[in-house]
C-alpha cells in the first residue's frame, strides 16, 4: 500500500461542498456515509447516522465499545483493500 500515492482529498475539494454532496447521496441512498483516511482518521465524518447504532452506542459502556469495535474492524477491512471499500 506504501506505493499508492496519498493526498488529502481538502487539497483538491472544498469540504462544505463535498459535505453537501455527501449528505445528499446518503439521502438519496439511504444510507450512512463516512470517509476515512488510511490511518483510520475521519476525513469526512459520517453523513447520518443509522439509528440502531445511535441506540446502542448510548445504553451502556459496551454498546460504545462495540459500534467502535465495529468501526475499527470496517477500516482495517478496507486498509487491506488498498482501494474503496464498502463494509457491510
């Protein structure tokens, strides 16, 4: 993967616009989306949020842990990629 160049996508976009487009196109495909960079960091935080996650991340302290455990399973999936990934 070190030999795919990395650039952040601010550098070539302007975020309010790119957040508008991507909220829309959740809209559309009713469904929640998010970006991160191949660090696991959020590059553009996720358009809405499904509202069975929103449920369990604040009934306890394990719900938390496993939306997060969740998280950092669909980004070391998609790191392995090397490329877009949809986790499901």
């Amino acid at each position: 993967m070190e030999d795919i160049a990395y650039i952040k996508p601010s550098e070539h976009i302007n975020p309010s616009f790119w957040n508008e487009f991507q909220n829309t196109l959740s809209t559309f495909l009713n469904v929640s989306i998010a970006i991160y960079d191949k660090d696991g960091f959020v590059l553009s935080p996720p358009s809405r949020a499904d509202e069975i996650c929103e449920i369990i991340k604040k009934q306890t302290t394990k719900g938390m842990e496993l939306y997060r455990d969740s998280y950092r399973k669909a980004i070391a999936e998609a790191i392995q990629t090397a490329g877009p990934y949809i986790y499901k």
